[in-house]
C-alpha cells in the first residue's frame, strides 16, 4: 500500500467533479487500499475522498468510529458511488479538512441524512445517519461534487478560522 500526495488549496483540480465508478475490478480495491492508507496517515482525519489524491471517481472512505463523539455510528465505511436520497434538519458545525490544512470553519449541514452507495464489489449499501457522521459523509460528499468546505462557510470573514495546531 501506498501513501498518495493529497491535493491542497489552491489546486484547481478540487473543483473538478467526478465520475461515477463503472468497473469493480482488483485495481478499483488496490485503489481503496492506498486511499484508506493515506487516510490513517492524516492527521486526525476521519474520512477521505477519491478527489482529494487526483483520482476523479466517485470514492469516499469515512470512519468516525473513533470520534469523541459515540453517537450510533456506521465504523469504517468504504462507499462507492454515493448518493444522498433524504435529508432533514440543519445544525452549524465546525469542519477541517486535509486539502484545506490551515484553516477550519463554520458550515451548516443536515443533521439526518439517508445515502446510498456501493460497496468496492459494486453490491448496494443503504444508510441512515445522524450527528457527525452525516456531517462527515457530507463533507467527503462535498469533494466529489469539486467543493469544498471553504465554499459552504456562510462568511469567510465571521466563520473561518486559522488552524493554531493540527490535532493528531
């Protein structure tokens, strides 16, 4: 496995949207592999996606089963192809991200969502989340649509902050 160069602001390539993954094959899972290993080798990051190491396909991989939060969680989720069918409710919260390292920010996300993905064998997944783990897969959700979380803070003046230290 491989730790893959993560793409930071101010790359262009961040606002590219991504492509729905087609083939499930052996080099999509050793994709995933190294995308899961760069991930743990973040600080503190509980997800990551495809787009963030220049791969513009669908992928995301979130795990906030470590959280400090215990909400009812999912554990490690590898989802392809992604999609939110229902969201409700809407909470401001604070989110970083490895593309963006120096900043945080304010952003409004649903509190609720149910998304549908695929597994890496293409099988269907379906899921209800809440708290901080809708937050998270949102945030991921975010990169594969070319945003990030700098383009949904209400006020760059008011909602976005300077990282003093990034927390391992």
């Amino acid at each position: 496995m491989t730790v893959l160069e993560i793409l930071t602001i101010p790359d262009e390539r961040l606002k590219q949207p991504s492509a729905p993954v087609e083939s499930f094959d052996d080099e999509l899972r050793a994709f995933i592999a190294d995308l899961e290993e760069t991930r743990r080798a973040g600080p503190g990051a509980v997800g990551i996606a495809a787009p963030q190491v220049g791969r513009f396909q669908c992928i995301l991989i979130l795990d906030v089963s470590k959280t400090k939060k215990p909400v009812p969680n999912h554990g490690h989720l590898v989802l392809v192809n992604p999609e939110i069918s229902h969201w409700e409710g809407y909470e401001i919260g604070r989110e970083g991200c490895l593309s963006v390292p120096d900043y945080t920010g304010n952003v409004i996300r649903a509190t609720r969502i149910r998304l549908k993905a695929q597994d890496p064998f293409g099988n269907p997944l379906e899921y209800a989340m809440e708290g901080f783990e809708a937050r998270a897969a949102q945030h991921e959700l975010d990169h594969l649509d070319g945003l990030l979380f700098i383009d949904r803070v209400v006020s760059r003046r008011t909602d976005l902050f300077r990282r003093k230290v990034y927390q391992k």
